[in-house]
C-alpha cells in the first residue's frame, strides 16, 4: 500500500538530520537532471530556430566586435 504525504513527511521529519540532508541531495539531483535536459532542449530547439532564419534569409548577422561594443556600451556604466 502507497503512503500519503502526510505520513511520509511525519516519517522524514523522525530521521537524523544527516539521513535527511541526504534525501534532500537525491531529490534535488532528480530535478537538475530533468532541469539539464529540459534547458538542453530548449537551447537546442532556439539554435534551431535560428539557423533556420538565417537560411530562410529572415535573419542576418553582424561583425563580431560591432556586437561586442554594442554590449559593452549597453552594461558598462
């Protein structure tokens, strides 16, 4: 039979406080894994999007150091 949260939480809170820093590491590395793929998805489908522009002719680029003064002057006070 599958416990409820409730007594699941009762249960984790009774643990050594070292018991739980460790569920709390299992737990967490379960989300940045997922967190990776799903940001590792998401710029995948971006540098996609962009090359797809470029070849569609929607999108142009600019000179590398045009760019690099353009932000510098945008974030340097």
């Amino acid at each position: 039979m599958q416990q409820n949260f409730e007594e699941i939480t009762k249960g984790l809170i009774r643990l050594p406080k070292r018991e739980r820093l460790e569920i709390v590491r299992f737990l967490l590395f379960l989300d940045s894994r997922s967190l990776d793929t799903d940001i590792e998805s998401a710029w995948e489908e971006e540098i996609m999007d962009r090359v797809r522009a470029v070849d569609e002719g929607k999108a142009t680029g600019i000179d590398y150091n045009k760019a690099i003064k353009e932000i510098e002057q945008l974030f340097i006070l």
